[in-house]
C-alpha cells in the first residue's frame, strides 16, 4: 500500500539545511495496522506529508495504493483517508456539519457521516458545537473525517493525542478491527505500549533513515540477541558466583539477577542455585518490549525537542499548517 525508496529532504534554518529525511526506504503491505515509531525530529510528519503531496521531496519514489506519488495523487487520495497533525474545524459548527461539510465535496451520503460519528463514540456530543470539545474529541472527529470516504488506506499521525484511557482503548480496538477488516492502517505514534498492543508491523526511524522494519514479533526476536534470564534470590551476590563459576554472564540488579547463557543452561539456573543452598523466588525469561528496542535503536535522539523549521521550498508554517489539514481532509 505504501512504498518509499530513497526519499530525501532537508529543511532550512538559521544554522543551515538539515537533512530531515536522508534516503528513507520503507515499505507497507496491505492489511493490517503498521505502526511508524521515531522521537521527535526523526521525519515522520515530513513522510507524511511527502506521502501525501503536502511537501515535495528533494529525492526518492513515492507510491500510495499502487500509484506514484506525486503523478497520480488525485487518482490515488480517493481511496486514503488522513489524519496530519492538528485537524481544521469550523468551531461554530457541530461535530456533525463539519463532516458534513466534508462529505459533501466527495458526494457522501449524510447517512455516512452518522455512521462514523458513531464509530468514534461521538454519537452524543455530534451535534454540539466544536468549540465546546476538547482536545480528545476533536481528535476523535478528526479520525471520523478520516473514514468518511470509506478508505483502503488509513494514514493518522497520532491518532489518540489527547485522549483519556477510555478513549485510547476504544482508538484501539477500532484500530485493530479495520485492520482485521482487510484495510491498511498506517499509524505514526510516540505511545509505544499502545503500538505494541495494536500493530501487526512496525518501522522504527532514526535522522531520517529506518533502523528496524517488519512484523512487530519478528522485529523484538531479532533484537533479543543471546538469551537471558531474569532471577530473583536472597542473596545475590553470592548466587551470582555459583553461576559465574558454572561459565554464565551474571549481572546484579538489586535483587535480581539478569543471566545470559544459552537456553538450555537458563533452563537448569533453578537446579544449579538449589543444589548449592539458594532457592529461587522467581525465574522468568527476559522479554524485551518495543520501548526498550526503540530507545536502543534512537539513543539520544529519543530526548531531540520537535524541530520548527519548514522544508526549503515551502511557505511559513502558519500558512502550510493550513493547506495541509484542509488538503487531508479532502
């Protein structure tokens, strides 16, 4: 559904061009949720935007839904439906007569338009005047004038920004169900507990470039290296020379000793502590999650401030702000 091969871009500032993008080489298959992970200033919001004809790149080939971007965007658009940064709302108007506002450029039924109110909880509070929404609603009306046109491709830059539990878990399940619907969702997010529970792939992003790219499983199994254990005694430091005498690499941690050998010696830990006199309160195998990996992968990138500087080329920020959110909604 999306493919990118080589895409470039720089930004100006007062210290001079930087890369934003620097050969970024991604692909997307079709069906499912894939999650786009990178701190701030990494390139997601510019791929985006490059995805969807909003910034020109310097370099690089885009497609979206099979077609080349941006030769074929009007053909291509109809079948995406985007969420980018901070939607453009009437705020005088309801939840409702915006998308209805929206679905009547595409000729959409009104019967649509309740139909995806719904599907975002916002069937009570539709016909109330934005102003009156928060920041969690707002997002959740963006995310209706997203499905609007019953898209193939979803592409939401973090979608549940400024939602409360409830309605992250709801942004979720209704994640996962289009996924399950054979639709494709691309999701650019910081919450990485949420990626982890809701996508099938992932792309981890770094000054432009992917670091780590494919099924969320097979993603961590790569990067789990030699296998480890984790293991909780009365006394560790004298446990951890039994084990370091038996030849295993032995870490204390408080009162937990992080253990790495091969699987077959982790699997005989509890017999080698109890024959020597310590018992063992817990003993699990190590499982790294999807936030260990990434700030692994990003370093110290994962602490860099968003950038506020604009792509060479294009207009002020307030301007471009402004044709992006109504260019996505269209």
């Amino acid at each position: 559904m999306i493919e990118i091969d080589g895409l470039t871009k720089t930004y100006r500032t007062r210290r001079g061009a930087i890369a934003a993008l620097d050969g970024l080489t991604l692909s997307v298959p079709s069906g499912g949720v894939f999650g786009f992970l990178g701190p701030n200033g990494s390139g997601k919001t510019t791929t985006i935007r490059c995805l969807l004809g909003l910034v020109r790149p310097a370099a690089g080939t885009l497609r979206l839904v099979g077609r080349p971007i941006p030769e074929a965007l009007p053909a291509a658009i109809r079948h995406v439906g985007a969420i980018v940064e901070g939607p453009a709302l009437f705020p005088t108007l309801s939840g409702r007569e915006n998308l209805l506002q929206l679905a009547a450029v595409d000729r959409i039924a009104g019967a649509r338009v309740d139909e995806v109110i719904d599907e975002v909880g916002l069937a009570a509070r539709g016909r109330d005047p934005v102003r009156r929404y928060s920041l969690g609603m707002r997002q959740r009306l963006a995310l209706a004038a997203a499905l609007l046109k019953d898209p193939e491709l979803l592409i939401l830059d973090e979608p549940a920004n400024g939602l409360d539990p409830a309605g992250i878990r709801q942004v979720r399940e209704l994640l996962r169900r289009l996924g399950r619907e054979g639709r494709t969702v691309f999701v650019s997010s910081h919450q990485l507990s949420e990626v982890e529970q809701t996508c099938d792939s992932v792309a981890i992003v770094r000054r432009g470039r992917t670091v780590a790219s494919g099924r969320v499983d097979d993603v961590l199994a790569a990067a789990q290296g030699e296998p480890a254990a984790l293991v909780t005694v009365d006394d560790p430091a004298t446990a951890a020379t039994v084990l370091q005498a038996d030849g295993l690499g032995v870490e204390i941690r408080g009162a937990v000793l992080h253990v790495r050998g091969r699987a077959g010696e982790l699997h005989d830990v509890s017999r080698r502590l109890g024959t020597r006199g310590h018992w063992v309160r817990e003993l699990r195998r190590e499982q790294r999650s999807l936030e260990d990996l990434f700030l692994e992968l990003t370093g110290d990138d994962a602490t860099v401030p968003n950038r506020t500087a604009e792509p060479a080329g294009t207009a002020p920020r307030a301007r471009t702000t402004r044709r992006s959110t109504t260019e996505t909604k269209a």
